[in-house]
C-alpha cells in the first residue's frame, strides 16, 4: 500500500499549493522576506515605530461553514475567516501585518479549496495583510466528503504608547456602531434549526429579502473594517475605544472595550435594524434578549469617541460609504443597559 490508498493524495496537494501561488502572491507587503512554500513564513517589521507591540488574534467561521458547504458556495468564507482575525487585532488601534490559515479536509478538493483560498486572499488585500503561510490537511476518515473547517491567525502592530486598553475612555463619550453586512459569522447554529425546523430552503426567497434567497443573505460576508478605521487614526480623529461584535452581540462585546467602573446605555431604536434579524426574529420567534444576546443585530463593529467629535467622526465615516449611528453613551456603571433583558 501507499499514501494514497490510505487516502492521501500528496502530488493532488503539491498541485493544489502552485494552483494557489499566484493568489497568495497578490496579497504580498514590502517587508515580506522569502519565497511561498517554506517551512515558515519570515515577516520584517515595518519601520517608523518607536516601541513596537505585536497584537495576536485567532478565530473560525463556525458552523457558517455548513452553508457553504450544503450550497456548495466557498468564496465568501475566506473573507469571513480574515475578517473575524483582523476586526478583533484592530480594537486595540493595531495594523494587520499578517495571516496564517489552517485548512482541513477529508479529501482534497482543489476546486472547491481554491475557492476557499481566494476567499482568504480577498479579504487579506482588503485589510492590507499578507497571506504568510498556511497548513493544508488532508484527513480521511476525519471529514465526510466535501467538509472542511479553517481556522486563522493574525498578526498586527501597534506603537505602545497607541493601545487602546479602555484607560483612554470617559464618562460621556459617544457610542457609535458601524453597520454590519448581515449575521457576519456568529449564530448560524440558531439560524440553521430556524431555517430546518421551519422546512424553509436555502434557495427559498422570503419576501423582505428584495428578491435574494436565503443561501444569497446568509453567505454574505463579514465586514472588514480595518481600512476605515485605520484611516481614522490616522487622521488622529479622537477614537477612545473599539469593540467587534461577534458572538454575544453588544451585552457581550462593548463591555470589553470599558475601563472600570463604566457601563454603555444603549438605545435600541438608533439603527435601522436588518430585515434578516426581523426574519429570525419571527420564523424563530426568539425574544428580543436572545437575538441581541446571539447576533450583531445590524452593527458591526463600535468606536467610542467625546461627544465633541461625534460629527466629525460619522461624517468621516460617511465618506468611507460605511453606515455610522450614534447607538449609545458612556455612563457609570458595569456592562450594556438600556437593550432588552
């Protein structure tokens, strides 16, 4: 016997790496060193920083993936796997430098896996990150045929004296939540018992939904928000805090951008919210508390900045074609108030 009887396809897998080269290469930086294809991948910091601090950050898709795969639709969760890496490093005030992924399979699929791959390519260039290496792991036997997971690995920088610790915000500053794209990559495992027990279809096309299906809503990917944001320093707009929606949605989240003693009213009413959250809303009728407990709810991503720059900032963000709504204020106390309990 050999490798491949055992399931194995080594030279599929040296295809697969040279029919990805080209996609790894367009997401290349100046201070990437080397060639693709090492043992590992050799990343020179950029110059200019003083005290310079590397920022980690790791995460998955989740059970999105399912979607993908019962769809048979792969671009989009590449996308989804950077940009719930490089949200996360960016609270801190930090630039994504660069990204690992980790691909696992039963069987290799080049085709499937190259769109994966292009995915992850996608969202590095949006987010000016360089694709640095990856591990592609075949597994028979682990996998059913056609299932894969990926996980990431970000790493960013920021000057010491710049981290955004939650040291920085005050009583009084302004809550102002980024609009999401949709789900984003957190709750599909409340979505797919919604959508299975309810006997609705991906293909099915609800009428608050414009005519797109539910696979077509569903898939749409995180938001990257790196480069907004990342202008906004730079502009040195006055941003005290950040906070990455993801799972656990805003009484979760926001609070991890805080100093002590400091809580965020939120007013529920302040955004429109998306009409795919109506939907699961009602077909699941799941309460208020739950939704806002297990979705973004229509907001991103949240920077909070002094009452004072509150029009300069949204203003800002207008121009970057990035919705921005004044969700809440700064008080005293502990955690997320005034969103349904």
């Amino acid at each position: 016997m050999d490798y491949r009887e055992a399931g194995v396809d080594v030279e599929a897998g040296r295809a697969f790496v040279q029919r990805i080269r080209s996609m790894v290469d367009s997401t290349t930086r100046p201070e990437v060193l080397g060639n693709f294809g090492g043992f590992s991948g050799l990343f020179q910091l950029p110059i200019g920083y003083r005290e310079p601090v590397l920022v980690s950050g790791t995460d998955g898709v989740g059970t999105k993936l399912k979607l993908a795969q019962n769809l048979d639709r792969h671009e989009t969760v590449g996308i989804d796997l950077v940009a719930m890496c490089v949200n996360d490093v960016l609270t801190c005030g930090a630039e994504p430098l660069f990204f690992l992924d980790y691909l696992a399979t039963g069987t290799l699929n080049s085709e499937q896996l190259a769109n994966v791959v292009s995915g992850i390519t996608a969202g590095c260039r949006q987010s000016g990150c360089a694709l640095l290496g990856g591990e592609t792991a075949e597994m028979p036997g682990f996998y059913q045929v056609g299932e894969y997971d990926l996980a990431g690995f970000c790493v960013g920088i920021v000057e010491k004296s710049k981290i955004l610790d939650g040291s920085q915000v005050q009583l009084g500053d302004v809550a102002l939540g980024l609009a999401s794209q949709g789900v984003h990559s957190n709750g599909f495992s409340l979505v797919r018992k919604i959508v299975d027990d309810r006997g609705y279809n991906w293909s099915d096309r609800p009428d608050a939904f414009d005519g797109k299906s539910l696979g077509d809503v569903l898939l749409t990917p995180t938001q990257i928000y790196v480069q907004p944001i990342l202008g906004a320093l730079k502009q040195e707009l006055p941003i005290h805090g950040m906070a990455h929606i993801t799972g656990g949605g805003l009484p979760e989240n926001l609070p991890r951008c805080l100093g002590v003693g400091q809580a965020v009213k939120v007013d529920p009413t302040a955004w429109t919210v998306l009409p795919i959250f109506d939907w699961l809303a009602a077909e699941g009728d799941v309460s208020p508390t739950a939704m806002f407990h297990t979705f973004n709810m229509g907001i991103g991503f949240v920077v909070l900045v002094p009452a004072d720059a509150v029009v300069t900032t949204m203003q800002y963000f207008s121009n970057q074609n990035l919705a921005a709504y004044a969700i809440g204020e700064v008080i005293s106390g502990s955690g997320v108030v005034g969103l349904p309990e």
